[in-house]
C-alpha cells in the first residue's frame, strides 16, 4: 500500500435496527474523539442515520439491505455479483489497515473480504443463539459465521464465553473480553416524543425491547401477577415490536397494563426510562448481555434481571440491581415486591449505579480496538 494514503479504520456494521446501530455508533464516536480517522460501511436504513451523517467519518457509505423479504433477496444478490466492489473503489484513496465490525450480518464477511490485508475486528455478540429464534438456518446458509472464522481478532462482552469462542473458532489468544459500555446515545437524540407516562403515585416495572420467546414475557406475567395479589399500587408497561400474540391472552387478564406493540422510534425510548419509581425487569430465559440493561442503567433505573447467561456479570447482585432465577416466577415476584418495599435499598441502587457509570465509557473499548488495530500508541489520544 502506498504510504501517501490516509490510514483509517472501517466500521463495517449493516444492520438497522436495534442494540446493533447503538454499540456501532457510540464505538465509532469514540475512536473518533481518541484522534483516529475513521470510514464506516452502513446500511442505508439504519435507525440512527442522522446521527452518523453528523459525525466527522473520513468517509460514510451506505448501501441498500432491505426492508421485506423481497428487498433482501434482491439486494443481496446485487450485492454480491457487483455492488460490494463499489465500496473498494469508494475508499482507494485511503489505506484501510483494520475493519471493526461491531455486529455481525449477511453483508459483513463479503465486506471484510473486500480488504484482505486489512486486520478483521469482529464483535460476537451471541456466541450461543438464543432459544426460540428463527434465524438460525438463515445465519448458516448465508455465512454469517465466516466473519467469525475469517477475523484476526474476536471480541466478546461476556467473560463465560471466552473460551467457548476459542475453541469453536479456533482463535486461542485471539479472543478478547471487552465489557459492553453505556449507552447515553438516547440523550442526545432530536426531537423528542412521549410514549408512555407513568403514574407518580404507583411503583411502575417496565420491559423494555424485542419481543421474542426468549424474553421471558410468560415469567414476567406470572410474577406479576403474584405482586397484584399482594399489592395494587403498582403498573407493568411493555414496550417493543415483535409477536406479542403468545402473550396476549395472559396479559389482558392482568390490571394495570399497558402494552405498546410497535418498534419504537429513537425519539421515543427516553420517555421510557423516565419517570418515577421505575423498575426494569429483564425476564429472559437466556442472554449473553443486554443492551436494554446498559440503557436502564444509564438513564439510573434500577434493574431486576434473571440471573442467565452473561446478565451477572453486568448486573452486581444487591449492589447496581437484583438477580433472579430465570425459571422461579415465585422469586422474581419476591424480589419486585423487595425493591419496591425498600425503599433504603432502592435509592442505594440508584447510587450505586450513577457512581458505576463513568466506568461505563466507551473510551477504553475505542483504547482496545486501536491497540488491536494496530495503530501507534502515540496516534490515540491526540
């Protein structure tokens, strides 16, 4: 490569929805405040697009992924045979010396492999698949796992999946632990709207996401049922796009529910964390980590979480929230009705949570990705 050309790393991340647009974006913001001149591969229908534009990217391209089952075969194909090669010549001005890839998708590998002396930096985000999810024959038939196979350097937010990692990828030494930051980008939003007011005078739970079967919405329903039985001023809100068909006989049986179906826009979820005597329950029956979680925490909403996969290891038990036992509706009722009882031990929390955020910047994972990338130590933090 030509040493007159700009070194850059490339994000590569063309997903459009959910925790996906947050990690990338506030990764990428990072980097860019450590000095570090960054290009970045997106899908044109990602979420937070405006935020992006603003950002100062040596270089923004977005490429069409698809909005229907229609749209993704077309453009995929598109994508493959000719399109792709548009992003090689878009960026031959510069020397792409590292690709991060925050996410992986169907587009990931065929991008990475456009830069073949580059480093691969990829974030594996569910080492296991979560139960009941469809998606798991699209994901082999269409090499999602290459880029896990293909990258020089793996990394993982959860400690307990290291060497599962390793091993299933061959990568001993190649995969790093790299806790999942805060996600603050809600604050910084435009134009913010109302989705939800909660009553001052009642203690309100909350879930908040995509609605899928391992969410653990039927625990949740019977929890809460138990805690009406015993109290009446509390109220449950669930917030998130999905099939909430499963669920819904059972939830209209219960009182003091609201359920908003529907993928709420970036200009809405701030009123979802805002309001008094929140609680945030994560009832899922399996999970590497949470991305809702990091959201709670950063708007200072305590969180009671079951206690699978890697939520432990985000949530400090009595300290920044509550575990659960993901299959005991009796105890996650106990453990809502403990934290809306105490009220000692709920505002303990809530301090204990606005003293853990600043640990929770994402400095240190832009740090990590520039090491792995290889740029000087003299070029971070300039």
């Amino acid at each position: 490569m030509s040493s007159k050309r700009k070194n850059i790393i490339l994000i590569n991340y063309t997903g459009r929805h959910g925790g996906g647009p947050l990690h990338a974006y506030e990764l990428t913001k990072a980097l860019l405040e450590q000095g570090i001149p960054v290009a970045a591969v997106l899908s044109k229908d990602i979420e937070n697009v405006k935020a992006w534009k603003r950002l100062p990217l040596e270089k923004l391209i977005l490429i069409p992924t698809y909005t229907s089952a229609a749209s993704f075969l077309k453009n995929h194909l598109q994508f493959i045979l000719y399109k792709k090669y548009r992003i090689r010549k878009a960026l031959q001005s510069y020397a792409v010396t590292a690709v991060c890839c925050p996410m992986c998708t169907f587009w990931t590998d065929p991008v990475n492999r456009l830069f073949p002396h580059a480093k691969k930096i990829v974030f594996c985000h569910d080492p296991q698949l979560h139960s009941g999810e469809s998606y798991a024959i699209a994901v082999k038939l269409l090499g999602v796992n290459k880029a896990y196979r293909h990258a020089d350097e793996i990394l993982v937010h959860t400690k307990k999946f290291v060497n599962e990692v390793e091993t299933r990828y061959h990568k001993t030494g190649h995969v790093h632990y790299l806790p999942l930051g805060r996600h603050s980008y809600y604050r910084r939003v435009f134009g913010k709207r109302t989705a939800v007011t909660y009553d001052p005078e009642k203690t309100n739970y909350v879930f908040f996401g995509r609605i899928s079967p391992y969410k653990g919405l039927d625990l949740l329903a019977d929890a809460y049922q138990k805690v009406c039985r015993r109290c009446s001023d509390v109220t449950l809100t669930i917030a998130g796009a999905g099939d909430f068909s499963p669920y819904r006989a059972k939830y209209k049986q219960l009182e003091r529910v609201t359920v908003i179906n529907r993928w709420l826009a970036d200009e809405e979820v701030e009123s979802i964390f805002q309001g008094e005597h929140l609680i945030a329950i994560l009832p899922y029956a399996d999970a590497t980590q949470s991305g809702v979680l990091m959201v709670a925490m950063d708007y200072g909403v305590p969180v009671i979480a079951t206690d699978t996969g890697g939520l432990g290891e985000q949530l400090e038990d009595g300290v920044t929230g509550l575990l659960t036992d993901a299959s005991d509706s009796s105890q996650l009722a106990r453990q809502m009705l403990r934290l809306k009882n105490d009220r000692e031990l709920y505002q303990t929390i809530c301090r204990n949570i606005e003293k853990k955020l600043p640990d929770m910047e994402w400095g240190g994972a832009a740090e990590l990705v520039a090491k792995l990338a290889g740029v000087p130590a003299y070029l971070r933090n300039r």
